[in-house]
C-alpha cells in the first residue's frame, strides 16, 4: 500500500515515531522518500476529489511543505493500514490510531494511505515509477 505522512507530521518532527507505529504492526517499509510537491502535482495526486468543497485547500496544503511517502508491505496492507490510521476526522479516530495519537484536525490528520488494492497500485506508481 501507499502511505504518506503528511506536512502537518513533518512539520512536528514526528516522521520517526510514524514509521516505527508502522514497524510495530509488522509493516515493511519498502520504499521511501522525503519530498515536496507543487500544487498541480497535489491536484493530480487528489483527483478523485476535485469536485469536493475542500478539494482547494487538500491540494494546498498537501503541497505546503516536505511530505514522506513510502510504500508499506503486510498482509492485507491496505486494509491493515488503514485500520491503523484511523478515522478521517481525528477527533473520530479509534484510541491508538495515528489519527488519534498525532492527527491535529480533519484536514491536518497526519498520514494518507490507499483505501484499495487498485488505488495502492495507481498510487505507488504516481511516486515511484520511473
Ligand atoms: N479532507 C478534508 N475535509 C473533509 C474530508 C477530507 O480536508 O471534510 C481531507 C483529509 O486530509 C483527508 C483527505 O481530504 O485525509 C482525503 O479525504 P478522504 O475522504 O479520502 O479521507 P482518507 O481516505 O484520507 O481517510
Ligand atoms: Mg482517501
């Protein structure tokens, strides 16, 4: 699957801690690289969400600092992974979740991850193809 942490995470030096809650639940981090995208690479990334009101601001602040994006390998990973997220909205996360633990609001929630096998592939390939 893919995962990113988010500018808000980056942001608060929280990279290390993230990817050892990945490590705890036995994901492999194959992958990974510390980047930071312009807007119309964000508008790409986010496009099944350009008809949502808060498509605009995802976008921006998606490509307002350093991002990590790794692709995490388990057993069901997608399913896994975003099991470990937690809910979109933080204050609806799960206790122990990331978007609990560390997520500052629905729109600064600290970690993306594919929520199919088919979006997994579509994503990994929009970081790490080439
Ligand atoms: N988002 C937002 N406002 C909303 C819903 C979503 O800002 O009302 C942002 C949030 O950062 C979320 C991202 O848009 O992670 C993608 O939304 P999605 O519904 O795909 O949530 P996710 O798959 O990340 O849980
Ligand atoms: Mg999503």
């Amino acid at each position: 699957t893919l995962s990113i942490i988010k500018p808000d995470a980056v942001e608060r030096n929280l990279i290390e801690e993230i990817k050892q809650e990945f490590k705890n639940k036995g994901f492999n981090i194959l992958k990974e690289k510390k980047i930071k995208l312009e807007k119309s690479e964000a508008e790409k990334f986010y496009k099944v969400h350009q008809s949502k009101p808060f498509y605009n601001d995802l976008c921006s602040y998606l490509s307002s600092g350093p991002i990590v994006v790794m692709i995490l390998e388990r057993e069901s990973a997608v399913v896994e992974n975003r099991k470990l997220m937690g809910a979109t909205d933080p204050t609806k996360a799960e206790e122990g979740t990331i978007r609990k633990k560390y997520g500052i609001s629905i729109d600064k929630n600290s970690v993306h991850g594919s929520d199919s096998l088919e979006n997994a592939k579509i994503e990994i390939d929009f970081f790490f193809k080439d």
